[in-house]
C-alpha cells in the first residue's frame, strides 16, 4: 500500500513539474467558460449580422438563450476536451518505456501491479478533478445568467459522461500495457472509439454500447430516458474493470 | 556463490545470443564480465534481474532462483543499467527518497542513507533538476540509487563505456571503494578497468563463458615463458639473431624469445660481451587485451 502511495505522489509531483496539470487545467477552464460564453454570445453576434443578411433576403429571428443552449455547447465540446485530455496523458506508460525509467524502480522490488495500479487511479483523479471543474463552471455561469433547471438529469447526464472518459481511461491503460509506442496507444484507443461510432449506427446495439453514455444532450433535453442508459453504464463499469485487470495481467509478463 | 548461472539460453528471433551460458560469481568479488559489444553481457544481466524471459537455463542469485516478471531475487540485487535514466523532474536527493520510499525503508533510515550515499557519490550538494546532469552524475546518482538497498550484489552494465576520462576514474573509484559492502559484477569491453579494479573476471564470447576465474589465476596460467628484448640500434638485433637463431624478430628492434630455447643468462651475457646497448629486457606479462585477443580468436 505505502508503494503504492509512493507511486502516486511521484506521478502527481510529474503531472506539476512537466506542466501537464496547467495544460489541462487550462484546457478544462477554458472550454468550462467557452461553454455559457458562446451560447451567451451567438444570438447577438446574430442580432448584428442581421442587418447584413436582411439585405441578402434572409430573415433572421434571433431567440433569448437559455441554460439549456449552454448545455447543449458543453456536451459539443466535451469531446474535444477528453481527446486534449488523451493526447496530454497517452503517453503515461511508454513515456517510461522508452527511458527506462521504470526498469530502476521495478529493479528495486517495486511489485509491477503496483505501477498500474498507481498511473490508472492518478488518471481516474485527473480526468474526474478536470471534468468537475469543466462541468462547475459552465454550471455556475449558466446558475448565474440564467436556470439550470430547465435542463433535465443534468447530473445523471454529466455521471454518464465522466463514465465514458473512465471508459477511454481503461482502455488507454490496457494499450500501454499491451503496446509499446504512445502513438500506438492512441491509435488503438482512437480506433475503439471510431469503430464503436460504426457500430453505433446499427440503431439494435446502440443503447449497449458504451459510447450511448455521451448522449447527454438528448437527455437533458428529454429526448431518451434514463432507464435507456442501464445496459451501457454495466458495461462500460464492467469493460472498464476487465480493461485495468487485464492490463495488471500483461504488465506483469511484459519484457520492459 | 552469490550469483550461479547453469546452462542458459537465448535468442531474439533467430539471433540466437546466448548459448548456454554457466558462470559463478564468489561473494565479495568485483567481477568484471568482460566481451565485445553484442556477446550478450546485457541480455544476461536483464536475464539475471528477471527483465528477460529465458529459453532454458537457471540463475539462482544468494541461492533463490530468478523468475521472469516479479523476481523476489531483485531484493537482493541492485542495478546500474548502461545508460540510467531518472525521472527529470526531481532532484538526485528526492530521487533516492524516492527509491528508499518504494523499497519501504524507515524514514530515519532512509534519510541517513541518503546523505551517505550522495557524500560517496559525490553529489551531496547538488541542487539542481536531474534534466540538467551530465552522464558522469546520471552514472554516478545511477551508483547511489543502485547501492540503497544495501543489495548482497551490485550488477553494473558497461559503467564507465560512456563516460570520458576522469569521469571513469570517478565511477572505478567509487565501485572499489564499494566492494568491502557488496558483490559488484560489472560488464565491460575497456579492459583497463578491469585490471585496475577486478579480482574475478569471465569472458563472454558467443553465447558462452570462454573463460572465467580469478584474475591472478588467469594471468598465471595465461603466463608464458617469453621474453621481450629490445636494443638501441637495429644492427644489435642483428647480432643477436645470428647468435641465437630460435629468437624471433618482432620489429622495431625488438625480438622475442622464448626461455626453453635459450637461455636469459646467455643472451644477457651475449649482450655484454658484444657491447650491445639495449632499451629492455623483460618478461613477457600476459594482458587482459592479449588474452581478450586470444579468446576471441582475432
């Protein structure tokens, strides 16, 4: 347990020292302001193109936005901010393959799960701490200029989201154990995804799969129920878990 | 033994790269594990400290048999690969609380060792980030952090290959300095560290250990009886190898000869009555670099 401590606290100290945590600090502030700004800002942007189009025959009516347009950027820009949030943190595992600078501390009796174990929960912490803040923030603007209530399951919805990341976080410690190249591990943690947005048009295993979970738009607006989302919060917890053990499993016989 | 290798096996593909290798390494030796680049010193390193899965073959280190992933025997070991990277975000001292912390030392302990091994290595009062060290501090934090453990072995890949003069003068003296506490066997191809620092060495030539024993030993019985002579002026060699014609001309006013042939009292005698002035005449000592030479066949 203390190594394990250890390991957490040594990949925190290299989460601040190589700026990784303001990047993504930044990154996740960013897109949490973006959010309220844009959906704030579309309709007078409009009101003042109006004008112009008005002489090109288009009529343009322009609607007071509500927390529900906010809501609707946060879960369009979601998904850029989990690929900053992989392409920051893919290279966690062959970062070290690379330097070697596990072999030292793996030389030392340090148990292997233990490296896995310690480099997935500090994953699990950062996208969970990165994804509140997003998601506080764009809540606390929207709280202010207008009423979140008018969004429905706004928390089951954010649950369902953060779920999917956890997802993509056990994937991505699966292919580090299995692989050896960053780009390797994002290529095949991108494929996954790519190839469960296919699968996804086969409307019969759409609620199974665990790409349903980012449907939050749908279901803050009421467009699905949130029963609909059972089978794919099971599986993705499951898939998720299977992901990091088998990850244990590979690391242990893996030749470093 | 400290360290007993039987019979191992290894190849990458269809490179096959050890070829049943046996080796012992006696406790408190300093062991300098001796071939060219690629003989396998580092694939059987990584073997010992499980990194390496092998095809056949035992390695029992303080009597425990390694096994590939999570060897319990590495508790024993402590490590400096050839080229050893840090994390380079830490200092030296941190990175050694590092290594005491995941060891699970007390921290008393750890502290106080810390010190001691930054004082020995040199680099107590070195603030700075390791981004920022040259590869004779990488090397020398790579000794520290190796010896933490107080490990019954000290395994050192090619320690001094990368490093420039004083640099390798620095790491020899440390691993010397070392071997009251511990076991170190270190790979090499510069044979003059070996024998400024090795008591046992072991030749790695083709997959197998071509030969191995105590330095002293090896030289002893690698000595032959051959002598070198060498004179001022190239017509005393002249003299000399019309008087004993067994001797052999080796150029540069230098000839060889060997003592069941002729006798040194002879020629020395020879020399004086003919009044040939010479520059020396001296037993022919075997070097490692000679018997590197011989064992590997070149």
């Amino acid at each position: 347990m203390r190594a394990t401590i250890v390991c957490i606290k040594k990949e925190m100290t290299e989460q601040v020292r190589s700026g990784r945590l303001v990047i993504l600090g930044m990154v996740f502030v960013l897109f949490g302001i973006m959010n309220p700004a844009v959906a704030k800002l579309t309709p007078w942007l409009l009101t003042a193109m109006a004008d112009t189009m008005a002489e090109t025959g288009m009529t343009v009516t322009v609607s007071d936005p509500t927390a529900l347009d906010s809501w609707a950027q946060f879960y369009k820009n979601i998904p850029m901010a989990l690929i900053v949030f992989v392409l920051v943190e893919g290279a966690i595992f062959t970062r070290e393959y690379t330097s070697g600078t596990m072999i030292l501390s793996l030389t030392k009796g340090l148990k292997r799960y233990k490296v896995v174990v310690s480099k997935a929960l500090i994953l699990i912490l950062l996208w969970t701490a990165c994804f509140i803040l997003c998601f506080g923030i764009t809540y606390a603007y929207n709280e202010y200029y207008w009423d979140n209530s008018v969004a429905g399951s706004l928390a089951f919805s954010a649950f369902c989201w953060w779920l999917f990341g956890i997802f993509v976080i056990g994937l991505l410690v699966l292919f580090s154990a299995v692989l050896r190249s960053g780009m390797a591990v994002l290529g095949a943690c991108g494929a996954v995804v790519f190839a469960m947005s296919l699968a996804n048009m086969a409307k019969k295993i759409t609620e199974v799969l665990p790409i349903y979970l980012t449907e939050g738009q749908a279901l803050i607006c009421g467009r699905v129920e949130k029963g609909s989302f059972t089978a794919a919060i099971a599986i993705s917890i499951a898939i998720s878990f299977i992901c990091m053990a088998a990850a244990v499993l590979v690391f242990n016989r893996k030749q470093l | 033994m400290i360290l007993h290798i039987d019979g191992l096996y290894k190849s990458f593909g269809d490179k096959e790269v050890l070829k049943g290798l046996c080796m012992d390494v006696p406790e408190k030796s300093v062991f300098g594990f001796i071939g060219k680049n690629g003989a396998g010193k580092t694939t059987t390193m990584k073997t010992v400290l499980g990194l390496i899965r092998p095809d056949k073959g035992e390695i029992r280190v303080n009597g425990e048999k390694v096994t590939y992933g999570n060897t319990a025997t590495n508790r024993y070991i402590g490590y400096l690969p050839d080229v050893p990277e840090f994390y380079p975000f830490m200092t030296a001292r941190e990175y050694l609380t590092f290594c005491g912390e995941v060891t699970g030392m007390e921290k008393k302990a750890m502290e106080s060792r810390t010190d001691e091994l930054l004082e020995l290595v040199g680099l107590k009062d070195e603030k700075h980030r390791i981004k920022g060290f040259s590869r004779g501090m990488k090397q020398r934090l790579g000794i520290a952090q190796a010896l933490f453990g107080r490990p019954k072995l000290l395994i050192c890949d090619e320690p001094t290959s990368a490093l420039d003069p004083v640099g390798r003068r620095e790491v020899l003296d440390i691993l010397s300095a070392v071997r009251e506490q511990t076991t170190v066997v270190f790979s090499t191809h510069i044979l003059s560290d070996v024998e400024k620092i090795c008591t046992d060495v072991a030749f790695i030539e083709n997959g197998v250990i071509s030969i191995s024993g105590k330095l002293s030993d090896i030289k002893k019985r690698y000595r032959n009886d051959k002598y070198i002579l060498e004179t001022e002026t190239p017509e005393g060699i002249c003299a000399v190898l019309k008087a004993f014609p067994s001797a052999k001309e080796s150029g540069g006013n230098m000839l060889t000869f060997s003592e069941k042939d002729e006798s040194v009292k002879e020629i020395m005698l020879f020399l004086v009555e003919n009044d040939i002035s010479i520059v020396k005449l001296e037993k022919a000592e075997p070097t490692l670099e000679t018997l590197f030479l011989e064992v590997t066949g070149k």
